[in-house]
C-alpha cells in the first residue's frame, strides 16, 4: 500500500509538474497566433492519443462504442467537455502568449472552489462550514482585484470557470481519462482542420514557413498535452482524493514564480492581497478535504 501511494504521489505531483512549467513552452512559439496553436495542440493531441488507445486501450475503445455511445447522455457529456476544454486551452495560450501568467494561476488556484460550487448548485452537493468561509473569502479576493484594477480578472474567470463545466460534463460519462481526451479532440477536429485550411489557402499559416523550432513545437503540442494527463490517470487512481487536491496546487504556484521571476510579470500590492485571500481559502479548503479524507477513511476500516 505504501509502495503505490509513493508511486501515485510521484505520478501525479509530476503531472502537476508538467502542467506548471507548460508556459515554457507556450512562450517558446508566442509568435504563433494563440487560435492556430489550439488548432495544432487538438490535431496533434487527436493523432497522438489515438495511436496509444490503439496500442494500449483497443478493448475499452471497443467497448465504450459498443455500450455508450448509443446513449444521449455520452453524446452530450463529449460534447460539452470539448467545448470547455477548448475555451480552456485557447485562454491559457493567449494569457501566455501575451504575458498574463500571474493572472492565468489566478485562476487555477480558484478552479477548485469553482468545481465544489458549480457541485452545490447544479448536483446538490453539500458543503461544511470551512468550505463556505474559503468560498467568501475567495471571492473577497476577486471583488478586491476587480475593484482595485477597474475590471474583472476574465482570464482567470474564464480558466476557472471553463475548467470548472468541464469536470462538471465529465460527470455525465464515465469514461477512461485517455480515451475522454481522444473523443473530445475528435469533436473539434474537423474545426481545427477547416481553420488551418483557411490560414493555408490565405497563406497565413504558421507551420511549414521556413521556423523549424515553430514545427516542432507545434508537432510536439499532442505530447505536451496528453503526456501530463496519461500520468495524472495513473497517479490518481493511487492515492486518496485529499491528496489529489493538495497536489494541484503545484501546477499554479509553478507558473505564479514563471510569470513574475522568469518573464518580469508586475506582482503589485493589489496581487499580494488577492493572492492572500485566495491561499487562506486554498489552506481552509485543503484543511477541509484531509478532515474529511481521514474521516473516511476511518469509517471505512471500522467497516
């Protein structure tokens, strides 16, 4: 037990590690519109993917086609969950790309508070009194920030929020995490592949232009993305939930540091404020989860 506990902490910590240092590799080919880079990263994620589903999960492809794709359920859960990680993927590029890293790990650090809420309204899902005052105080937070700057932090909102319905419709399906990312990237690939052939035919294409470091970057977007997600599903499944919710954070802290020490992003007072707010809300939220995660596991012994 404690061998795969090590073994999930390691897969998932390195997940979250991957995650956190993507900026890298966004800023690496910033000169590529953030639109066409999120058409690369589904055409080449689709490519990739399929050859390991293929390779490693032909008997779960076959399964999932022959008993769930009949249902509406399945049809629509896809559908919404590429719709939301597409809006994900494309403001993250373009916070990135256009230097709002700080902004963009403000929005992960809150995409957990997202998810319990978006939980209690729309699944009923219940919530304790810790869990309440970090919701108040995140949002104290946000208000702050919106206040202080004269408008909404909306790349961090719509992180947050994107991520947040796209967990929300994977709760429609259940569905193994590599084969989820091979079906949603097939949802939007036709879409992808119209918007290249657009660029192409008015020649405002990127790929293939003479940059070699932008074709390989862009060829190699499908590794970037379903590699950290491959470790996650193998991490996840070995350690308690508790855990998988301390461990995320990892992913924003790295780009908060990215942001301001490697790429001079501002971090004024009305950041450090907000910021504070949101990580005395991350501590009562994750004090929250261990609480609950001991409890259960407690009661499951006695069982």
């Amino acid at each position: 037990m404690e061998r795969e506990n090590a073994t999930g902490i390691i897969y998932t910590a390195g997940a979250y590690l991957l995650w956190g240092i993507l900026p890298i590799y966004w800023k690496f080919i910033d000169e590529v519109p953030a639109l066409e880079i999120l058409a690369h990263r589904v055409i080449w994620s689709f490519i990739f993917v399929l050859i390991i589903v293929v390779l490693l999960k032909r008997k779960i492809l076959k399964n999932f086609f022959q008993v769930q794709m009949s249902q509406k359920k399945t049809w629509l859960g896809l559908f919404l969950a590429s719709l939301f990680i597409s809006i994900n993927w494309f403001t993250y590029i373009y916070a990135v790309n256009t230097n709002h890293i700080v902004e963009a790990s403000l929005g992960y650090y809150i995409n957990p508070l997202i998810a319990v809420l978006l939980g209690v309204f729309v699944l009923r899902e219940k919530v304790n009194v810790l869990q309440a005052i970090s919701f108040v105080i995140a949002g104290i937070g946000v208000i702050y920030m919106t206040v202080s700057v004269g408008k909404l932090p909306w790349i961090s909102l719509v992180l947050a929020l994107s991520f947040g319905f796209y967990g929300l419709s994977k709760k429609l399906i259940k569905v193994d995490s590599i084969l989820g990312l091979l079906l949603e990237t097939l949802f939007v690939l036709p879409f992808a592949l119209l918007f290249l052939a657009y660029l192409g035919v008015n020649d405002q294409h990127s790929f293939s232009t003479g940059s070699i470091k932008n074709d390989l970057f862009l060829l190699g977007s499908g590794i970037a993305t379903a590699l950290p997600l491959l470790w996650f599903g193998i991490g996840a499944q070995k350690i308690p939930l508790y855990m998988v919710g301390f461990l995320q954070y990892i992913a924003p802290t790295i780009s908060l540091i990215l942001g301001v020490l490697m790429y001079g992003e501002s971090f004024t007072k009305d950041h450090v404020v907000t910021f504070a707010c949101i990580w005395i809300a991350i501590a009562l939220f994750t004090i929250s989860n261990i609480r609950q995660g001991i409890k259960k596991r407690k009661l499951s012994r006695v069982a």
